[in-house]
C-alpha cells in the first residue's frame, strides 16, 4: 500500500481573521491533493482510464488543531479506502512532521458527462487503485474510514 504525498503552500488569502487557515479551505487543499493523486493515476495516452470526470458525493472532515500561518507547505497524505462497483472513497491526513492538522474523506464517484451519469469504475482502474488502498476493500469492517486512529469515513 503506498500513499500519495501532496505538498500545498498556505497563501495569504487561506488565512481568517484570526490568522489561521479557514475551515473551508481545508476542502480546497484536500481538492488540490485529489486532483494531483488522480492525474498522477492516469495511465497515460491510449488509456481511457481516468480520463472522464468524476463527483464529489460526500466530504468529512476532523479538524484536529489550528493550522496557522506560515510560509511552509503542508503535506497532504492520499490513499483509498474503498473502491465499490461506481464510487471509491478517498481519505486524507493534512500534516507536517511534528502534526496532523486534519483528517478527512471524500466518496468520489466516476462521472460520465455526456451521458449525464454515473459510471463504473473500470478494471484497469481499479487494479491502479489498489495500489493505494488501506483496509480491506468496499467490507473492511471499519464502514470505509481511513485506517488512522480518529478518521472519519464518508
């Protein structure tokens, strides 16, 4: 099992009046990391392979501690948690060495825009993100949550 490693830099405009990162652009940098992780899947050319769109069906997010500003990135760990016929859920830990700032998950489902529906995750898809996933499947007995202590599922 591997992780995705994602490293965001905290802009001036994260920032709330309080000088921390807001609670809503935690979504951003666990979009920013998602989108990195799911290019960087991609077979490449000749493969229809993620290639399509995909949704968001569900965000959960622990907010373990104040992230403050400050001029180094954070990491965002991504891995899978569970991989279903037409979803996969996706979880997160947002970090630096000595703290997890949050932890989160997002059940992305494939999307067929010009049908206008959902789709199936393909075989070759799912062989890929076997790759990075942590627990034991769509049944893993833990409801689909991230294998950290305290995560939350979708």
């Amino acid at each position: 099992m591997a992780r995705h490693l994602y490293s965001c830099p905290l802009r001036w405009s994260d920032m709330d009046a309080f000088g921390h990162v807001n609670n809503v652009v935690f979504i951003r940098y666990l979009e920013e990391a998602r989108i990195d992780f799911m290019f960087r899947l991609a077979p490449g050319e000749g493969s229809a392979s993620f290639t399509g769109g995909s949704v968001v069906a569900r965000h959960e997010i622990d907010y373990l501690r104040p992230l403050v500003h400050r001029h180094a990135p954070v990491t965002v760990e991504t891995w899978v948690t569970r991989i279903g016929a037409a979803s996969m859920t996706v979880a997160y830990e947002v970090k630096d060495e000595d703290q997890v700032y949050a932890r989160a998950s997002t059940v992305v489902v494939p999307f067929d825009f010009s049908a206008g529906r959902p789709r199936r995750i393909t075989d070759e898809e799912r062989s890929v993100l076997e790759l990075y996933r942590e627990g034991d499947g769509p049944a893993d007995g833990n409801g689909g949550r991230p294998a950290t202590k305290g995560a939350v599922a979708a």
